[in-house]
C-alpha cells in the first residue's frame, strides 16, 4: 500500500474510534462554522519518513486531535476528562489495519483541547526497473538489436 493510502486508513480509523468511543460529532479536517459542539476534528500536523534497509521504509505521522467543548460552567473538567479518555481510546486503533500509538499528549486551551498522537509504520517502496534500451549511433542500429534484423 502507498503511503497516502495508509494515511487515509489511519485517519479513518481514528475517526471511527472516536465516533465509538465518544458519542459526539467528528469533523476530518476543518470544524464547520455552524457545527455542533462539543465535537472533535482531526487533522495531520506532520509526517516523515526513514530510509530503512534496502526498499523500506518507515513512516510516522503526527495526528492532531482538538477537542472544542461547549459552553458550560465545568467546561475545563469536561476537557480533562475528554484528554484522559483520549489517551485510553487512540493508543490501538483501526479494525484490519492495526496502528499503535507511539507517543501522545495534550495541551489545555481555551475552549477545550488539542491532543497531539503520532503513528508509525513501515512500507516497501516499489521500484521500476529500468530497461535497457536499444542504442543508435549516427543513425546505424548498434546495441539491442537482433543480427536477422533489417
């Protein structure tokens, strides 16, 4: 699988994970102006890639997570429990393709939170053999060629 392909498969599968663990409105990138909140919105902040041995490689990406909470009295609570409940639902996600989390945190902001996860996984690269093609010289067939060929 590719690279973007993957990263979709990731983000989708945090997105379902929230949608099971939380019962609240999950956006892919941008929150609309007139959303619903509380809700979350997810969005990839970073990624990078290590040549490893040979054709792999590996990949990491660094997910973040914003939590806008809505407008109550213990909306600062509500956020703390939301980021602990974030670190128990993102740690393993997605159903056939398996992501583990190797490294979260969060941040506190004014109306709510901004959780940051980064994923890893590794990837062959696929490569095209180039072949060899056939060489002319002053317009005479030189290498490539058959000897019965005219």
């Amino acid at each position: 699988m590719e690279r973007k392909d993957m990263m979709t498969l990731l983000k989708r599968a945090v997105i379902q994970t929230l949608k099971e663990g939380f019962s609240i409105s999950v956006y892919g990138e941008r929150v609309p102006q007139k959303a619903k909140v509380p809700c979350f919105s997810v969005t990839v902040e970073e990624t990078n890639q290590k040549r490893l041995l040979g054709r792999r490689r590996a990949v990491e990406a660094k997910l973040k997570v914003r939590y806008t909470g809505a407008e109550e009295n213990d909306k600062k609570e509500t956020a703390a429990a939301v980021a602990d409940g974030l670190y128990e639902v993102l740690w393993l996600v997605g159903s056939a393709e398996r992501f583990g989390a190797r490294s979260m945190s969060h941040t506190m902001t004014e109306d709510g939170v901004d959780f940051f996860v980064t994923y890893g996984w590794q990837i062959i690269v696929e490569q095209q053999e180039a072949l060899m093609e056939r060489l002319e010289y002053n317009g005479e067939k030189v290498i490539g060629y058959e000897e019965n060929e005219v």
